[in-house]
C-alpha cells in the first residue's frame, strides 16, 4: 500500500536542480561577499544516489469465515482500503487493474510540486501485490524537468494465511530511489552526503507509515464485514 509515500503515500525525491535550465549543461550562480561566478556542469558527469527502505511485518487477522481478507480487497472498499484513498487528492481507473493516484501538493522552497503515481494491483486468493509503475511531478517547467533526472519504485506485497495461531497477514513493503545529483554544490559531496542521511529519512518513513496503514486497513476491512452482516 502506498502512501504517498506519502512519497505519499510522502513525496520519493526532492528536486536537487532549482536553478536548471534547458540544454546539455547547468548553471548554478552563487554569490559570495559580492564576488559572482557562474559555475557550469555536464549533466552527463552526474553523479547518481540510490536510496532504499524496507519493512516486513506480521499481523494477526480477524476471523472472519465467511469474508475473507481476498474477498474484501476485490470489492471496491478494500481497493480504496489498500491504495489509502484518503490520502490522495484523486485517483482514477486506467484499465488492467491499474490506478493512477494523484497526492496533494507539496512545497519545497518556492516551488510547487504534485506527485502522481501509477499503481497496478495484483490480487490472487493468497496474496495482493501493489507496485509502482511511475512516479512523476507535476507543476512548473523547472519541477518537471526533474522528472528526467530521478526514478522510483515501490512494492507492497501482502501474503495471508491461516495456522495454529489463526489468520495473519505478512506484509513485506520495498521502496527505493534513484536520484541524479549534477548542480552546485551537491556534485562536489561524497554520494555517502546524499545516501547516509537520505536513507536514514527513507527508512524512519517506512517504519512510521507501515504500521499506520497497516492499522487503517484492519478498521476498513472489519468496517466492511460489519456492513455485509447488516445486509443479509
């Protein structure tokens, strides 16, 4: 499940470039006790950050015999449940299960940026994977010229099952970044600058939203149950 994250689900990069603009090459102009320079960088010596996160996690199901968490997750409630519809600005069906999620807008300095993600949803009668096809900003010229310079992905695979301790759910959540880092004064730190802390950020995220998802699904799902019991 996502959140945008909250990448929305919370937002997977931070434009790195404000000052890009169009061509083979970036300019950055900085200015320092009134003296300017212009410094000039081949997008092509780019250096690249790759940052991920993860977190598996086991939780106990209801028993409920005669609707099963499957069962719940094919009807429009549970798909509404799994993709935290409440979350998003909008979301709309494509087509071959899959569901483009549009999340509020964010702000980082003086821009405006509003993340859309693709999302198809796999659903058997043991488990249901959600994967992120695309992630893109929207806004202006310079925000989504970033979306040149940075990938994501996303898994959510939730496997159920039934044993001596009753019904559980595994939830295994995979996200991972990938970013160009070519502008002023970025390109001149370690990747270790970028990665370290980046994957700190990344990691602290997923461990808070997971169990929070986690939790709103369980109230969804035992909603639901109780308004198929009032209509038999």
């Amino acid at each position: 499940m996502v959140e945008a994250p909250p990448f929305a689900s919370p937002p997977m990069a931070i434009p790195l470039s404000a000052r890009s603009r169009p061509g083979c090459s970036t300019h950055a102009t900085f200015a320092l006790k009134g003296f300017s320079s212009r410094v000039e960088m081949s997008e092509s010596a780019a250096k690249t950050a790759n940052l991920s996160a993860s977190r598996k996690q086991v939780i106990q199901l209801p028993n409920y015999e005669q609707y099963p968490i499957s069962q719940f997750l094919s009807h429009p409630s549970g798909i509404q449940a799994i993709l935290n519809t409440r979350a998003l600005q909008s979301f709309q069906f494509l087509g071959a299960n899959t569901y483009r999620c549009t999340l509020p807008k964010i702000q980082f300095l003086n821009f405006e940026a509003t993340p859309v993600m693709d999302l198809r949803m796999t659903l058997t009668d043991t488990d249901c994977k959600v994967e992120m096809l695309s992630c893109k900003f929207k806004g202006s010229k310079i925000v989504e010229r970033q979306n040149n310079h940075f990938s994501a992905f996303m898994t959510n695979h939730m496997r159920w099952d039934t044993n001596d301790s009753g019904n559980t759910v595994e939830v295994d959540v995979k996200l991972g970044v990938t970013l160009e880092i070519f502008t002023q004064p970025f390109a001149l730190l370690p990747l270790s600058a970028v990665e370290v802390p980046g994957n700190a950020v990344m990691q602290a995220l997923v461990d808070r939203l997971v169990p929070l998802l986690l939790g709103q699904l369980l109230q969804d799902y035992e909603q639901w149950v109780h308004q198929q019991r009032e209509h038999l």
